[in-house]
C-alpha cells in the first residue's frame, strides 16, 4: 500500500465521496459569489422562472377551486341518488308539440317508478313554484317554493339549523307549514327570528317551522340541472302545494318538476338510472323531455375531466418555464465568454471536464431554484388576489406547487447542460490566451 493510501486509511486524508462534499460546497461558494456579482442580470434571467412557476400555481389554483365547488355540489346531490327533472317548454307551441307524444313527468309516472323500482330507500316527487307575490316582501330575489315529501330532508342531505322539517303526517293533510331556506328566511325576515312567523305566497298564508343550513349552489348548469340558489328556497309539504297553490304557468309546466330517488349503495344507482330511463321512454314514447342525472357518474366524469385539466393547464403554463429555460440558456452562454480566462485557468491547475460542468449546472439550477422559489410566493399572491378581485375560490395545493418547482428546477438543469458542457470543452490554452 502506497504512504498516500495507508494516511487515507488512517484517516489523515480525506476520502473521495468527503472531497466531493467539499468540492460540491466550494461550486455552490463560486455560483453564489458570481451570481451576486451581476445582480440584475440575475434577476432578469429569473423573471421567466418566476412568471412561469407563478402561472403554474395561480392557474392550477383557480382550477382547483372551480373544480372542488363542482365535486362538493355533486356530492351534496347524494351519490345513492337518481334524479329526475323534466325539461320544461318555454312556450305554447314548443308544449303542444310533445304533448302529442308524451304527457309529461307525471305523478302517473312517480307511481311506476316506485311499484317497478327495486331497492329503493327513498324517494319523493317536486312540485316548484314561483310565487308571484310574497309577503314579507323579499328584499332580493323571489324565492322558489318546493313542495316535497318529508323524505326530502335525508334525501337531499339538508339540515335544520332551526325548528323542524315537517312531518308525514303534515304532508298528508296538506298542512299549511313551510321550512324556509337559510337565503329565504334572511331574504324575507333578515337579522329577525323566522321560526313562527307566517309567509303569504299568493294567496295562501304558511307558517314557518324550521329553517334549513346553508346549501352549495352551482352557477351554470350541471348536467341537466338548471343553476338556481338553494338557499333561497321555501319547503312545503307536497300536498299543500298541489292543493294550495296556483301556478300561472301551469299550461306550460309537467304535473312534476322532479323526482328524486335514493338506493341502497352508490354502485346501485347506476343499474337504477338505467331502469328509470327505460321506463320514462315508455311513458313518454321517447319524447325526450326528461333527464335522468347519476351523481355518481357525475362525480367519476368529473374527476376523469380536472386530470385532463390539469394536464393542459400545466402545459399552457410551462411554456413560460421553457422561455425562462432558454433566458437560462443565453445567460450562461454570456457567463463562458466572459469567463473563458477563469476556465482556462482552472483547467491549467487540474481541473477536469466533470468540474467545469458541475460549477457551471449549479450556477443554471440555482437560478432555476431560486426563481422557483419566488415564483410560488408570486403565484400564492396571484391566486388570491384573484380569489378577491372576481370572487372565483381559489385553493394552492402542495401537488401544484412541487409540480411548479419540481418543472422549473428540471428545466433549469435541462438547459444548463448545453452551456456547462461548452464550457468544459474549451481548450486550456487558447482559454488563457483569450482577451
């Protein structure tokens, strides 16, 4: 054994993988001193790092939020649900024409349903209104009224937060009670206590029983459910609402608006939209007036639609990271003709290639890093300024923002390479000699 091995082994010399801990450190040293020393070129060069991560971020953000108030408002529809709606006319001659086919969603209908529809749990038909006059006179929009079963109150998942849902036994008699939404009651009795007081819709007075929690509204349709404010809307028992009020709409509307269904388990609501389908095509000689929507389809369909989101969002915002890559590129390009000399120097006193392309990758990925960095912090600001400025819910997930960092760290050692690897092929000599 050599003297130089038998002082390694005795630990008087430092080993391979030590020394290249300390060369490691010495580059980032030397990157961080000859970074310092253009600042603003540095800054520049990272201004495409941080525009481009800050894209990344605040777009995936703005999706991300749009994407769960879409999630949470399907989950609230109840994934063992199957719901009904009948595509109402929105004139005369459009009513007349499939009249001659079909009679429209009917109480007929709800009947079949039940008697034909195995492993039901529950179910309850809609009957809606707009009242033409109310009072207390709403201070926003007019509320809807929905007459519906007791069962209603599991089947959409609502929750009293005051009072009571009415009762079977309400909903028998026809009961002229009503469970007003938590928009409703502060639409009609603002800061007041709405549990006990009386609402007259049109003709017809109600006392108020219970007010509902608050419920997610969607702001476009969804699926064939028409948008509409949860919240501002007035239970009845179904019953009241058939014998007790008067639509002035009513040659123009079905016998129903709606029939919700629940099953057992969510894999079951599929097979029972399929049943459903079939029966309402009989009925209504496939007249095509209605639509059966499957939360749990719904659900699946959405989750396929944000990856694919995701995907194009993430590209669209890394072009931004390539034009930074290329910023990168060209600044390292600059950095080697200024510091031909120095490179030729270093290779004269024993460095190798491998040194030369280490100094200089590191100088590329500490830009790239850097400017990660301060690309989230842009991009977190960004999405919430956008949350305040257009009212959109924004949320910054830890996926989007190792996504963002972990591109633009990439691209900075991707573009890097071309740079470090010119560098290292320099001829020492004509290095030196270089003015």
């Amino acid at each position: 054994m050599t003297p130089s091995g038998k002082a390694a082994k005795r630990g008087l010399i430092p080993l391979r993988p030590e020394r290249d801990w300390v060369q490691y450190l010495s580059d980032l040293s030397l990157g961080l001193q000859n970074l310092s020393q253009h600042k603003l070129r540095s800054l520049l060069t990272m201004l495409g790092m941080i525009f481009g991560v800050a894209a990344v971020v605040s777009m995936l953000s703005i999706g991300a939020g749009a994407q769960q108030q879409v999630m949470a408002f399907i989950e609230q529809l109840g994934l063992r649900n199957v719901v009904v709606e009948a595509k109402e006319a929105v004139n005369y001659q459009e009513m007349q024409k499939t009249r001659k086919t079909s009679p429209g969603l009917s109480f007929q209908d709800y009947r079949v349903i039940r008697a034909n529809v195995a492993g039901l749990t529950g179910s309850t038909p809609r009957k809606r209104f707009t009242p033409t006059k109310l009072l207390p006179k709403p201070s926003r929009e007019m509320p809807v009224l929905y007459g519906v079963e007791p069962s209603y109150e599991y089947i959409a998942n609502l929750r009293v937060v005051a009072g009571r849902f009415f009762s079977e036994d309400e909903n028998m008699r026809g009961a002229p009670v009503a469970v007003l939404g938590q928009g409703a009651a502060s639409n009609l009795f603002g800061a007041q206590e709405a549990v006990g007081q009386y609402v007259k819709a049109n003709t017809q007075w109600f006392h108020v029983i219970g007010v509902a929690g608050p419920q997610l509204t969607a702001q476009a349709p969804v699926a064939g459910l028409p948008p509409q404010d949860l919240n501002n809307l007035i239970y009845v028992p179904l019953q009241a609402a058939v014998s007790r009020m008067e639509d002035a709409n009513t040659g123009f509307k079905d016998e129903l608006d709606g029939v919700y269904l629940q099953v057992g388990t969510t894999d079951a609501s599929v097979e029972t939209a399929e049943v459903v389908r079939g029966l309402l095509n009989a009925s209504h000689r496939g007249a095509d007036d209605f639509s059966v929507i499957v939360p749990a389809e719904l659900l699946a369909e959405q989750k396929r639609t944000q990856r694919i989101f995701d995907v194009v969002m993430v590209a669209i915002a890394s072009i931004s990271l390539l034009v930074g890559g290329i910023g990168i590129m060209n600044i390292m390009l600059a950095s080697i003709l200024e510091r031909t000399r120095e490179i030729g120097v270093r290779r004269a006193v024993g460095a190798r290639q491998s040194d030369i392309i280490r100094q200089f990758l590191i100088e590329a990925v500490m830009i790239s890093f850097v400017g990660g960095l301060m690309g989230i912090l842009v991009g977190f600001g960004m999405s919430q300024m956008i949350a305040v400025l257009a009212g959109w819910t924004t949320i910054v997930t830890w996926i989007s923002i190792v996504l963002a960092f972990a591109v633009s760290v990439s691209v900075g050692l991707i573009f890097g390479i071309y740079p470090a690897r010119k560098a290292a092929r320099l001829d020492p000599v004509e290095a030196i000699r270089y003015e």
